[in-house]
C-alpha cells in the first residue's frame, strides 16, 4: 500500500482512520469540511465517531456505518435543530475487507473508488449525498447510505481518494486535474509497484502544479492485494 498524504496547512481536515475486528479490517479515507484549524476540528470529531461507531457499537456494515455516521454528525453539530445552521460535514469513502471470504464491501458518501481489476478499470461510487448537513433534504427524501460488496482476487488494486488532487489547478491553462486525468493517471501506472506508484503520483501532481499553490488538503491511498 501507499498513503499520499499532502495537507495545505499544517492540520488538515483530511484523514485516514483504520481498525481491525476479528477478521475484518476497515479503512476510511475522509474529507472534512474546510482545511487547516477548521478543518482539522473536524476531522477529530470524525476520527471520534469513527472509533464509537465501529470499535465500541460493533456497527459492521459500511452502509450502516454511513448512516449512524451521518446522524451523530447532524446531532452532535445541531444541523437538526435550525433552518439556518452550518451545513459542515464530511466526505467519506469507506472498506471493510473480510479476511476469510477475500471480499470486499465499499460505501461511500461524496467519494468513490477506483478497483483495476484483470486489466480494467472501474469507478465505484454509492452516493454523491456527504456526511452531515442537508438534514431536512435526507429526511423528506428518505436518504440512506448504501454499499457495494465485490470479490478481491490477487492482483486487485483498489484506491481511495479526496478531492484534493482531481481540483488542483495547473498546466499552462490552469486548469483543474479532473477525474478523467486521475483515473487515466491511476489506470497507466499499475505496472508500477506501490512505491513506484507513490513516486508517480508526486511527480506528477509537482509537474501538473507548476508555480500555482495548493488549494486544497490532497489524500490518496492505494492497497494491492
């Protein structure tokens, strides 16, 4: 595996959170609201939930997870209590891999993954709906986290990813990264072992960049099988 993790500032509001139960291992990629102090404040609030959910709750379903998530986020931030509260929240992607079955279960909230599987690239995503806010909009619709299970053979390549990177703007027409350059980018390098891909991916994130700063906090994590 490989984490490329590159805050704006010195705290960041994204981060990587892990735990192993039994024979499961769950992973999380998270993007908070905001980057720096504000950011990094929200990132311990998930971090916290993360833990109580999963560790102490025993909430093993990555959906369910999403969904008790997204309700603590709302009550503990009263987005539930006022028409004009602060819509803060979090983008999550979200894996819980069982050992014994070789399987995979993926929910994601705002963020998808991508799995290079037998020489193919696909991008999965549950639901563009984020963690926290829009409180009133989840409740009328009846909005509730799903999740995608898939069968890991050797050789599977799955990635996890904020939006950090994808929004980045550079090249001689500053423009932004974008998803098709990313999966492009993700999809020609699996060749390359997970160092190599790590070195790749600084590379050419610093070429694209230029003299342009760095807007946003940038998470990527690849895991090979």
């Amino acid at each position: 595996n490989f984490i490329f993790y590159l805050p704006k500032d010195l705290v960041s509001g994204d981060f990587y959170w892990l735990s192993t139960i039994d024979d499961s291992v769950f992973f999380a990629v998270v993007d908070c609201t905001g980057h720096g102090v504000p950011g990094a404040c929200m990132s311990m609030i998930g971090n916290t939930l993360l833990n109580q959910i999963i560790n102490e709750q025993h909430v093993t379903s990555p959906a369910e997870i999403l969904n008790v998530l997204d309700r603590e986020v709302i009550i503990n931030l009263r987005q539930n209590e006022d028409k004009d509260t602060q819509e803060d929240g979090m983008n999550v992607s979200l894996i819980r891999y069982d050992k014994n079955t070789s399987e995979l279960t993926f929910a994601g909230a705002g963020q998808k993954m991508i799995v290079e599987q037998d020489g193919k690239t696909d991008l999965i995503a549950t639901s563009l709906f984020s963690i926290g806010g829009m409180h009133a909009v989840k409740q009328n619709k009846k909005i509730f986290f799903e999740e995608k299970t898939i069968s890991v053979t050797k050789g599977t390549s799955i990635y996890l990813f904020s939006d950090g990177y994808i929004d980045q703007f550079g090249s001689n027409s500053n423009e932004r990264f974008s998803s098709r350059r990313f999966i492009e980018m993700i999809h020609n390098m699996q060749d390359l072992d997970m160092s190599e891909q790590f070195i790749n991916l600084s590379k050419q994130l610093d070429t694209w960049k230029g003299s342009e700063k760095q807007i946003d906090d940038i998470l990527v994590v690849g895991i090979k099988f």
